[in-house]
C-alpha cells in the first residue's frame, strides 16, 4: 500500500496526540491544596514554631491565615508577623485571638517585640469569614487552648459547623507527660495543658458536629534530639535562622535544652494522617482538664500512638528541603 508523505504526518500526528492522552490518564493532575487556618499559642513552648515551618514547607496545604491564642495575643501575632516576613510570607495574615489571663512564661517576647506594634484583626470574626468564603473546606489545624473556638461556636454554631474538620493536639487518654528522670515508667494520664487552660472549649467543639481529630499526649511526646536539631539549624534558609533564634529563646529561659514536638504531630496528621491512625473514641473533658473515655458513641478520633521515625524524617525533610514551598 502506498503512504502519502501528507497522511505519514497525519498518523504521526495521530500517535503524538494518543501518546500525549495516554500520558494524561497515566499521569492526573495533583489534587488541589487543603485549605487550612493555624491557632496557635506560639511564642511560650518552642514546638509551635516548628509545627509552622512543616505547615508552610508542606505543598499539600494551603495556609489561610494564623490565629492566636492565650494570653497576650497581640504580642503573639506580632511574632509571627516577624516571623512570616522573614520567610517572605507577608501574604498570610495573622489575627490576633480573645486575651485571658496567662500564667505560662511567653519565652520568645523579644523576638515578637522586634516587630512593630500594631493591632491585628480579630481572629473569631477572621475565623468565622474564612468558613463563610470556603464553606465544608477548611481543616483548623488547633495547637493552642480552644478560647477561640469556644468564642467563634457561642457567636455562629452554624457556620462553625462548616468547618471540614478539626485537626488538634490536646488530651491525655492512658499516658500522661513523661518525667525525664523516671524514662522507661508509665506516666498515669495528666491534664493536658490546652485542654487544662480552656475545659469548655473542648467540650464546646465535641458537641459542634465538626469531626474532630485529636493527638493527645499519648502520641505527641516526640523528642527533637541534638544530631536532627544540627541538621536543621545548619541548614541556613530564612525559614531555619528563625527556628534557630526562636530556639534559643526558648532554651535560655530555663534548663530546656530538648524540645518535645507536640505540636507539629498534629500539623503533619493533616498532611500525612497514616504517620499517627486515628480511632473512634467517646471522652468526656472534666472541669480539671482530664479527658477520659467513657461508653457511648464517638465524638472524636483519636491517635494513641503515632510513628515517631517517620514523623522526624518528614519534619526534617520538609523543612530542609529546596523543592517544597
């Protein structure tokens, strides 16, 4: 059979064209970004910093704005106001939550008062018209006490209950926190810090209808040792230097040398949810703070142990990685 030179070029064309379909439906296009809102306390503990870091180091999220939480939360949203400039992510606002007393010591104030004083917006009302703008989208990834919470289900339930879910570190189910003088023994549950400072926030989100995922101290307890911290704060990026002064900060107002990440397990569940599986549980949250399973249907997920390698290896790739955002 005799080829024409014009139909060679349209069967090539043919194949390019299937090729290129193939190569389509082998190859689909990345799913779109989580829309996620961070509350946060940061600026006492040093693991709210680092929990930050992986959720904008994490390609898989999209960060809406940061919430502050307890105490002085202006100076709070000052520092990461400083915070989010050094890195280049003026983009990202950062409202500033309700004010409550505040025993805990707000180590890292220097480094928020570098930044010039200003009045941030209000976080409830920032919270509620970001779940308006995206209703049954938002993970609120909580990493803090839940005075904001509590606030924004007593203004508008209805639109709170908009949220995607809740993704949250808090609790203590069957281990408390580990004295480092007595490693190796069982640690009888606590009252878990966020959980002690607001019980009625807790309650106010398990009865909202938001799902909630909870990791508690039981998974959370993750130790930051010497050789990963050297691997971070040598790595040099804009992002590192400010975990690098806020480190020191921290570590310089006490016999801290050690951080325990806590927080940035919940920020990984929402990027990786099989480093810490979650099952069904019923708790009820007494007025100490205790979280205590009792009989009854669920009212939240819960993560009793969580893959402590795998998380590290995450944090610190993703945040001494180039190629993630």
């Amino acid at each position: 059979m005799k080829i024409t030179w014009f139909g060679a070029l349209a069967a090539f064309a043919m194949l390019v064209s299937g090729s290129g379909a193939m190569r389509g439906q082998s190859n689909p296009a990345p799913a779109a970004p989580q829309l996620v809102i961070l509350d946060t306390d940061i600026g006492d503990d040093i693991d709210d910093a680092f929990a930050l870091a992986l959720v904008l180091r994490s390609p898989e999220l999209k960060l809406l704005g940061i919430t502050t939480e307890y105490g002085d939360t202006q100076l709070r949203a000052r520092l990461l106001h400083r915070y989010l400039k050094a890195v280049g992510r003026t983009d990202i606002p950062a409202a500033a939550g309700l004010s409550t007393p505040h025993t805990n010591v707000f180590t890292q104030a220097a480094y928020a008062r570098q930044s010039p004083a200003r009045k941030h917006a209000d976080a409830v009302s920032f919270l509620l018209g970001q779940i308006r703008a995206h209703p049954g989208r938002i993970t609120l990834i909580c990493i803090g006490p839940l005075f904001n919470v509590q606030a924004a289900i007593g203004r508008d339930p209805d639109t709170f209950r908009k949220l995607r879910r809740v993704v949250m570190m808090g609790g203590s189910i069957y281990m408390g926190y580990r004295d480092p003088a007595h490693a190796g023994q069982p640690a009888p549950p606590s009252a878990e810090w966020n959980v002690r400072c607001d019980p009625a926030g807790l309650r106010a989100l398990l009865g909202s209808g938001v799902p909630v995922f909870m990791m508690p101290l039981d998974s959370t307890q993750i130790p930051l040792r010497q050789p990963e911290m050297a691997e971070i704060f040598a790595h040099g990026s804009a992002l590192t230097d400010q975990l690098t002064l806020l480190y020191h900060q921290w570590s310089g107002t006490g016999a801290w040398r050690t951080p325990t990440l806590f927080d940035p397990v919940a920020a990984a569940y929402a990027i990786r949810p099989d480093l810490c599986p979650a099952r069904p549980m019923r708790l009820a949250v007494d007025g100490q703070g205790f979280t205590k399973p009792v009989a009854g249907a669920a009212n939240v997920q819960v993560c009793l142990r969580s893959d402590e390698d795998g998380f590290l290896r995450l944090l610190i790739d993703r945040i001494v990685s180039k190629d993630a955002r």
